[in-house]
C-alpha cells in the first residue's frame, strides 16, 4: 500500500475562505422567498416528483412567488443522481424564455440539476460540457434553494454531481457561481422524508466529513469541527429514523447537511475525497441510492487502509467521536473505531452493508469501475490504486 | 439566584445566517491587499504604535497600496480599548478627503476604531451616537483588515467595542455594515505577539465561546463547535506561548479567533453575552487588558452560577473540553472543569487571577460597576443580579 502523503511545508494550508449563501434556517423560513425579486423576474422553478406538491410546499411557494410579482415556469420530474437529460431541458426553457433566476426545490438531485441548468442556460454548447469540465463555467443564473432532504450539502456548497447513464458517467462539477445566493433551511419539510432516505442522508452527511477529517495534511480546528458533525449525526441520526417529527434531531442533521461541505472543514487542510470516487462509480453503473453506497464502501475501506501509519489517526477518530478509552492502544482503538462506525451504519441507521443488499449481484464490472475510480486518487489520505479498490469492492460484496 | 431560562418553544431558533467576509489566510497573503481597488481609489490606513512599522508589514503594504494606484490617507496612535476620540478624527478624515476604504492593519482595537470610523465617516453627527445606538448605523464605508493580533475576532464580525474613558464609558454596538468585507489572516504576523498578549488573547477567544456554550437555549451541533474552538486553544495557546513562532500554533490560535464570534457558534441558539458585560466595566473604569480582565472573572462566574441546574452543563463541557472520566458523577466533574480552567489561565498561559494583580486595588467602585454590568444581564445563561455581580467582583478581588 502507498504511503500517507505528508506535508512538508506548512501544517495548514494557505487559502481564500468564502462563504456567500444566505441562510433563512427555521420553521416558516419559506416566505423569505419573496427575496427572489432581488434577482430579476422570471423563475425557474425546479423539482423532483410530486413530494413537494403532497407537502403542500409547492403551493405555499407558487403564492409566495406570485405574490413578490414573479413569473414562473417549471422544470419537474428531476431524477434522483440527476441526469444531463433534465439539465439540458431546463438550460433550454431558460434561454427560451430569458429567464433570469433558478429556484430549486427539493434534495440535493434536484439542486445540483438546477446549478447545472443555471449555467446551461449561460453556455452556448451542450451542458454536458460543463460537468466533464467545470472551467467551462463562465456564468450562470443566481441559484436560490428550498432544502427538503438533509444529505448532500448542496444548499450551501459550489458542487454539483450529473450522470449520464448511457454512458455510465457519473462526475461532480463545481463552481463559485454554482454556489446557491440563499437558500431556505426548514427542518419541518424533512418530516416525511422516508427512513431509507434519512439513513441514506446521514451516512451522506458523514462521509462528507471522514472525506474531510481523513486527510494527509490536518487542520487541528477543522479535524475538531468535523468531530462536532459526525458526533451530531450519531446522536440524531436514530432519533431522526425512529421520531420523523423530531424538530430538534431534523434542524440538527439539516445544519450538520451544510457545514459537512460548504467549505469550513476542508479551509487550511489538505483534503482530497477518498470514498466518493468509488461509490461515484457504483452509482453511474447500478443507479443505487448514493448514501447506501458509502455507507456500504466506508468501513471496508477503513480497514483497506488501516495500517501503522494510520492507527493513530483511527484512534483518535475512536476517543474523540466514540468515546473510546484513551488510555487504550491505538490499534484496539482503530479497529474498535471502525467496528462502531459499520455497527452504527447497520444497527442504528438500519443500512444495508452489502452491495448484493442493494442489487449488484455480479462483479464482473470491478476491475472498469476501480479503473475509473483511481485515477482521482492521488493526494487522497491513503492512495489507491486500481488493485485496491477491486479488493475494496469484493470485501463489500 | 434566578433559574436558568429554558425555551419552550424550539431547541433551535429560527435565525439567518450570512458570512460575507472573504479571507485570505496564510502566510504571504498580504498581496490580496491589491483587492481594495474594487472599493475605491482612497484608503484610509488605520494603525496602533510602532509594532506594525518594526515588523515590516507597514512599508510591504503602502507598496502593495501604492502598487494598485491607491492614494493612501492614515489615522495612526489607534488605543489599546480604542477611545472615541480616535474615532472622531478618523472620521474627519474620510469626510475632508473623500476617502472610500478603511484599511486596519492591527489587532481587535485598531480593527474596531476602524470600523466605526467608516461608520462615523457616513454619519452627519458625532460617532459617539453609533456606539450608544446601533440602530444610528445606517451606512459604513467598506472595511479591509490586516490582522495582527489573534483574539477579538473582529476580522471577521459586525461588532466593535469603543470606549470613553472621560465618562467610564465602554460600550460594544454592531450592524452587518461593519462586518469587513475582506480579511487578511498571516499568522506569521503574530509570530512577535508578546506573551502576555498571547495569553491573553487567547483567554478572549476561550471567553467567547464560553459566552455561546453556556447558553439557555443551546443546538447540539453549536456546542460540539464550540467545545472544537475551545479545544484548540486549550492545545495552541500554551504552545504558542512557549514557541512564539510556531505556525501551527499561532495559524491556529488565528483562526479560532475568527470562528469563535464570526455567528457559527451563536446561529439558533439562545445566546446572550454574561462575562464580557462584566469585564466591559473594569476596563471602562481600570482601563485594564480586555483578555486579562475576562480570564480573571470566568473561573469566578463559573463557580457563581454553579448549581444543581447547571451542574450538568459544566460537567459535560469538563468531559467533552477537558477529557474528563464521563462515569464520574456531575457535580464532580462540574467543580473539576471550573478548576480546569481556572488552572489553564493560571498555570498555562501564566495569566494574572486576581483584580489586585491587574492595579484594581480598591472596592469603591464595585457597586456602579455592578448596576451597569447587570443591565444587561437578562436572557443570560443564568441572569445575574446586581448583587451577584458584586459578588462576583469581590470574589475575583
């Protein structure tokens, strides 16, 4: 196995720190859309199926929008992994109609298709141009955000994630004008978000942070910080799965959703995503549900890359988020760490921890999809190569 | 005492959160200092003593300045617990010559003048009305910070803390017009901070995040983030002391002096503000070091407000903070994190504990101290009457 990558020169890294989403957290927070005026007069609104519509946000947000003097149209029906299909569709309805604002309104599918759209509708070629290479992305509409599902982060983060599944690509892309201008954070719209879909959050939320908090060059503040998300996460995860109404555990992993990735975590560290990349993969190729994949793909790859070297790091992981014992040694405590982190994923998030529980029952698409995947991995905690990540996926079979 | 106020309503407050302030941080970082030119062609440089001349930053900047077709104004001789007077002439400044930028190149004192100097510059009457009434702040010409010095955090927030010493007057006021639009952190540039500013600088960032732990209404994420600020300066603020140039520690120290106040910690929990109030008045009237002055009354205000009710919170921020045994019971590990503390500021960062130490030799004045400082006091972890604060007072004697 690679070696951990370790800095030579500074502890933490220089960096510009941004941070220019406009948050509105809280019950009733929706009426803050009449803000939308600031940015023009035509609306795109974007959405997923009918949840919003059964939710009656829909229709509180239609009055609200109606009522600041805005004209809406709509691009419905987004997918969860959006598809390019659907951003090329709203990129074109926006130049048709000179439309000057994009509203999203749903979980992170549906933001990351309206950033997508957002500088589709300001690029002059094929949208799927700007996933595949985010310097393409020269403008792009203001982007607002009602947030309905606590995972992803996108309500306050520059990234987006399309696939295109005839072609099995599954990419991220990102931009500072891809960030959202404000978005609207209402724990009581998660209420009804389904116990699959609240586990898949969680353990979305969580990888997140490990992206973060597993890093060859670590900030002593941001590694704290991401402590503070992962232990909220355990603590309101289950009282969120088993209490869907629970204003308390909803607001908390909601608020936990932003700061897993809008930035503050990985300012000063030297951070490059580890585990995203492979379930990156699953998904382009089986469509699975993202957070099932990580939550299935994280402990086997802790212990893929556990070793000396990394001990430490897993012990302290186990002290300060588990409340393991300190006094015990590092490698007990390593693997102790990550006995706690997949019973918590299987027995309190109730997530399925194979990849045959969630239909890939064949691994003859191992050795392309782990092609694929290593080649974002340099710079990552441990480095893995093509042959690690086969091992990795045949241990989560 | 009265009893510890309790929200009925929502463990989270609704709130907005926003964080405009774009930073810069790292060494070499003063080169962004060409970025002033998209507010303007005349700054307004404003400046403490000597320090930032004999450590070069003075000269490096006029040239960065000058370089970028900037005319430079200055408004040096900026106090320790900056005075209005100071204020008044910079204000005259900007009005008389035309000056469209404040630049503060310093620490929490000079930051502060400089912001309500550019309040003060698009104010018709005298400044001092901005400090006593916030609401006065109806415009501010746009803020630019070079930070020296890791403590107030007023690089990255919309308060500022001005004094009138003829009148015992201190007083802190604040609008979103004062929060900097762009920072500079280097935390080489601290690197000649002396000891007991270190120390006491790093008490100041501890007692600010104190007064958003100790909290009637608390969100469990915002206590985990505060328990990772508080961490960071109970790991750097002795290294920092020891090794004065160490990066990793001032780099550190730097950037929690930024998260501690920048509204992170406070966004949707019930935060309203116990020691500072307190200290606020010893200063007014002793002209005592602010960071001194908070270190010697925490342990105190711990120990006042300790009861059967709060037991529980002090013995969680001893084990989450301070490591210790979580099976021991409350009020054990209550009195153990008070003494914790009290020990660090003594015994780490060397910081004097009593008023005597610090030239508040006499008790006269306890009582007009008190009746001021519990002004404020209701909507308080634990509201402290005016007899508590004397109490308090006389205690940390």
């Amino acid at each position: 196995m690679a070696k951990v990558c370790v800095s030579e020169v500074f502890p933490v890294y220089n960096f510009t720190f941004e941070l220019p989403t406009r948050v509105h957290f809280g019950q009733g927070s929706l009426e803050k859309l009449a803000e939308l005026k600031e940015s023009g007069s035509k609306v795109l609104l974007v959405y997923g199926g009918g949840s919003i519509k059964r939710a009656g946000i829909y229709g509180d947000a239609l009055k609200i929008l109606h009522g600041a003097g805005l004209e809406v149209f709509e691009l419905s029906g987004v997918e969860p992994n959006p598809r390019i299909g659907s951003v090329r569709k709203g990129a074109k309805l926006c130049k048709e109609n000179a439309i000057d604002t994009v509203l999203a309104i749903g979980g992170g599918s549906v933001i990351d298709c309206a950033k997508v759209t957002a500088a589709g509708a300001k690029y002059d070629g094929d949208a799927w141009d700007l996933v595949i290479d985010p310097m393409k992305i020269a403008d792009a509409l203001p982007i607002y955000v009602v947030l309905t599902v606590a995972a992803t982060g996108s309500e306050m983060d520059p990234y987006a994630v399309i696939s295109d599944l005839s072609k099995n690509e599954k990419w991220g892309t990102g931009s500072p004008l891809l960030t959202p201008k404000m978005s609207i954070l209402d724990p009581s719209y998660t209420f009804s978000v389904s116990k699959k879909q609240t586990a898949a959050g969680t353990a979305d939320i969580m990888s997140h942070t490990f992206e973060n908090y597993f890093t060859p060059v670590e900030g002593f503040l941001q590694a704290r910080f991401c402590e503070a998300v992962l232990k909220t996460c355990i603590h309101y995860g289950p009282v969120a799965l088993n209490d869907p109404e629970n204003y308390e555990a909803r607001a908390n992993l909601m608020w936990a959703s932003s700061w897993a990735i809008n930035g503050t975590l990985s300012a000063g560290s030297g951070v490059n995503w580890c585990v995203h990349p492979m379930e990156h993969e699953l998904s382009a190729f089986y469509d699975i549900t993202h957070g099932q994949g990580l939550a299935i793909l994280t402990p086997h790859w802790m212990m893929h890359v556990l070793s000396e070297e990394t001990a430490g790091k897993f012990a302290e992981y186990g002290v300060n988020v588990w409340g393991l014992d300190p006094k015990a040694d590092a490698w007990t405590n390593a693997l102790a760490a990550i006995e706690c982190t997949r019973r918590f994923f299987k027995e309190e998030l109730k997530l399925p921890m194979t990849l045959h529980e969630v239909g890939i029952t064949e691994q003859d698409k191992f050795e392309i999809m782990a092609e694929k995947a290593a080649a974002g991995s340099e710079g990552c905690y441990v480095p893995l190569t093509k042959e690690d990540i086969v091992k990795i996926f045949k241990a989560a079979f």
